[in-house]
C-alpha cells in the first residue's frame, strides 16, 4: 500500500466505537484492493433466487411442464418488459368443421311439388327446416340455414349437411309413403355417408313412425348438385321426409316430430351413437 492509499483509507475510516450498529461493513481485504463478503448483499441474493425458483415451479405445472408455447411466450414477454408475463391466449371462435348445415329443399329456387290445394313442397321443407335449426342450436351447435342453391354451398365445410325435401302429392299407390334417406353414390368417405345414413333412417324412423324405404331412392337423390358442390371433407345426405300425399298430416300438423326425428338422426352420426338398422346398400 503506497502513502496515498494508506491517507485516503485513513480519511475514510471512522473513529473507534463507531459503526458497531451498522449492518453492513465493507472493509478492504489486504493486499487484495476487493470488498470483503457483505451478509446483506447475500442474504439478498439468497432471496432473489429463492423467489424466483418458487415463481417458476408456480408458472410451471404438470400440464404446461415443458411447454415450448409457454416457454415462448415468457420469452416475448421478457423482452418486452421483465417483469410481464404474457397470457395465455384461449380462441373461442367456431371451426367451420364444427358446423352443420341444414338446405331446405327448393327454397328461393322453386315450388317443388304442388298439392292440388296450393300446398308446396317447398314451404314444407322450409317449416321443417327452420324448426331443425332451431332444435340444434338449442343442442349448443353453430347451424346454417341454407337454400337450394345457396352461393355458401362452394366448398362448405361442416361436420354434416342434410337436405331436407318430401315426395311427390299425386296419389300413386297405398304403398307410397314413408320415407327415404341417400348420400352421394360416390361419397369421398363412404363409411362417413354410410353412417350418416343409417343414422337418420334409424332414429327418424324411431321418432316418427314412417317406414323406411331403402331400396326406393333416385338418381335425383343419389346425384344431388349439392353433394358435388361442398368440400369433400363434409359428410351429406338427402332426406324425403314422406308423401306430401299420404303422409301430409304428419309433415303439416305435426313438423315438430318431423324436426326432431331429424334432428336425432344428426346427433346419432355426430356423437357416433349406436344404431339397429343395417347399412344400406347403394
């Protein structure tokens, strides 16, 4: 220690009997010019990184243990502001997967059939339809009403889309009534069709009491326009819901049970419920 160190460390010393209350006392090591260990400092470290070990096994649980989301977004939040983190961001917006799509046959288009009354297919199937929606969005799913020919029918993507329409009023025979249920003849996934269908068949007729008549379906039916409009990844299928005929006051008087038997036969494919009816045949 030359004399100027040793004139200033004696300017700067305290008299004897002072300072004895101070908790922190930096004195210098000699022949080393380094402060010697402070117990605050320390004891402040020790602190610093204790609360930050507990912050990290609170922000770290077993579900996010490891998470490069997470990790990523402490890092964003780090370089913004130290001492932010940055919450987790939750998206409540609607797939368009998650959709259902419901086309009333005819509507905006055409009449469809006609009853020698003025009674129309088309006002029919849009009663039915309206009350369809209506049932599943009680059920809690995001549903589209849609016309014939509606323009959002270019690559919809739903979960499943049904068509509904009723058959012919013109009295054929005592045999024609009932129902009929079809999907495209060449589905994309024909195990999702083939579902769809034995869905609805099993659980409309349950409901409705109408008798399934598989082997009746049409070239109209079976080659829909819309099966080769929408996205390929949407299950569809095409609905008679009886003779406007025979079986018109159960489609005009009781539309609810019409609505309802549809309705079940979507759950049923939805929530891949059990069914008894075999697979119908193209």
């Amino acid at each position: 220690m030359n004399n100027d160190d040793f004139l200033s460390l004696e300017e700067h010393s305290e008299p004897a009997g002072q300072g004895a209350d101070e908790t922190i006392l930096e004195e210098t090591n000699p022949g080393s010019g380094q402060p010697r260990f402070s117990v605050f400092a320390g004891l402040q470290s020790v602190f610093i990184v204790a609360f930050l070990i507990a912050s990290l096994f609170t922000l770290f649980t077993p579900n996010n243990l490891f998470s490069g989301e997470t990790l990523e977004r402490i890092f964003q939040a780090w370089q913004a502001n130290p001492t932010t983190v940055a919450p987790l961001l939750v998206n409540n917006s609607t797939p368009e997967t998650a959709r259902i799509g419901i086309v009333a046959g005819h509507w905006q288009n055409d009449s469809g059939a006609v009853c020698d009354d003025g009674l129309t297919e088309e006002q029919v199937n849009l009663q039915i339809a309206t009350l369809v929606q209506q049932k599943l969005i009680a059920e809690g799913y995001a549903v589209d009403l849609l016309s014939e020919f509606d323009e959002r029918l270019s690559q919809y993507k739903a979960m499943v889309l049904i068509s509904i329409h009723a058959d012919t009023c013109e009295y054929i025979s005592n045999e024609a009534t009932g129902f009929k249920v079809s999907a495209a003849i060449h589905s994309f996934y024909p195990e999702k069709a083939n579902r769809l269908v034995v869905c609805m068949a099993d659980r409309y007729q349950a409901i409705t009491g109408l008798k399934y008549r598989p082997n009746s379906t049409t070239p109209d039916m079976t080659s829909y326009h819309a099966f080769d409009e929408i996205h390929t990844e949407t299950t569809a299928a095409i609905i008679e819901t009886g003779f406007l005929n025979l079986d018109r006051q159960i489609l005009t008087e009781n539309p609810d049970l019409i609505a309802q038997g549809i309705v079940n036969g979507l759950i049923c494919y939805i929530r891949n419920e059990n069914v008894t009816l075999p697979t119908p045949l193209p």
